[in-house]
C-alpha cells in the first residue's frame, strides 16, 4: 500500500506527466473484450483526442446532449452545448470508447490525467451509455477499467463530476464506492453539482 504522504508534489506532477504521454495508456492492460450477462461481445478502444475522427466527436456530444441535457436544463445553469462541445474537444482529452458487435459506438468514458487540489488523479468528465444498452454491466467495465489505467500510472484517485438532480447517477456511482470528495461544494455554496471520489491507494 503506498501512502500518499510519502510523495512529493514533484513525485505526483511525474506521475500524471507519463500518463499523459503515454499514446495509449492502456495498452498493457487487458481491457479491450466485455462480455455482458447475455453474452453479446463489447469491445473497447482508447483514443487520444488527436486520433479521434470527427464522427466519433459528434457522435459523443450528441449522446451526452440525450441522457444529461434534460438534466442541465432543470438547473440554474442550463444546457450549453457550445461549452459542452469544446470541453469534449479539450487537446488533452482521451476517449475509452465501448463498441457492440456491429462496430457501433454505444458507450464512453472521457477522461485526463491531471493535479487536483495536490493529488494526482484521473479525472473522468463524461461517462455516457445509449438507452439501449444501460444494465448490461457495461458503465461499470468502463469504471473499473478507468481505475484499473488510474493504479497502472500510480495515480491516487478516480475523480468525477455528478449533476444533484440525476439520482440514477448518484446511485450508480456510490455502488461501485464512490463518496462526496474533500473538495466537493457544500450546501452553503449551492452548487448544482458534487465531486464524487474514490481513491485508488489501497
């Protein structure tokens, strides 16, 4: 078990360097087959923004605009699809991409590596599943296989984002042990958000 106290920032700062360079950080994990419990075959691929075509872009902007847009309308700060569609075109942004057996795109997770409040982390912004095919196990392999990458570089928790109004997300994340994070917003600040953690050192 590696305590987190025992790093130095400069430790952590290298750490979140070579994971960022890596041009598949992945890649020496065995992450890319799901079967789910009715046997049809997903496959996962990871892809940097820079290696990501125009279709898959438009295509992820377009599923999250379907399962969290009517979320973001009910709150105070709206959907704003130009802010949406820039941060999925972020540089730094890498796609882990679920495909069924047709080749169709039907999940994703949209993550960077980076330095939060002095930890070294994988900051995962978006992880989207079509209609279809929530409950098959396939939002959880996509997790686990963010925290596995996340162990892999050394890196001390998997952070995220989850809207107050969408209870389902809420509860999916808590389940696979996620918990409000030190520096999520409290109630005095109102925000329509928290920042959910899990940490990745034991």
């Amino acid at each position: 078990m590696r305590n987190q106290d025992e790093l130095s920032q400069g430790a952590k700062q290298r750490f979140v360097e070579t994971a960022a360079r890596a041009k598949n950080p992945l890649e020496t994990l065995s992450y890319q087959s799901y079967k789910d419990p009715s046997g049809e075959q997903f496959k996962l691929i990871c892809r940097a923004k820079s290696d990501a075509d125009s279709k898959l872009l438009k295509w992820a902007f377009k599923l999250a605009e379907t399962n969290v847009g009517p979320y973001y309308k009910q709150l105070k700060m709206g959907w704003q699809p130009k802010i949406k569609a820039a941060e999925l075109n972020k540089n730094w942004a890498r796609y882990l991409v679920a495909q069924n057996e047709k080749k169709e795109n039907v999940a994703y997770a949209m993550f960077r590596f980076d330095m939060d409040h002095g930890d070294c982390v994988l900051y995962c912004y978006e992880m989207q599943v079509a209609a279809e095919y929530r409950r098959k196990g396939l939002g959880k392999f996509i997790m686990s296989t963010l925290e596995d990458c996340a162990r892999l570089w050394h890196l001390e928790k998997v952070m995220l984002t989850v809207l107050n109004n969408n209870e389902a997300s809420i509860s999916f994340f808590k389940q696979l042990g996620y918990v409000k994070d030190e520096i999520s917003p409290d109630v005095l600040e109102q925000a329509d958000y928290q920042i959910f953690s899990k940490s990745m050192l034991s």
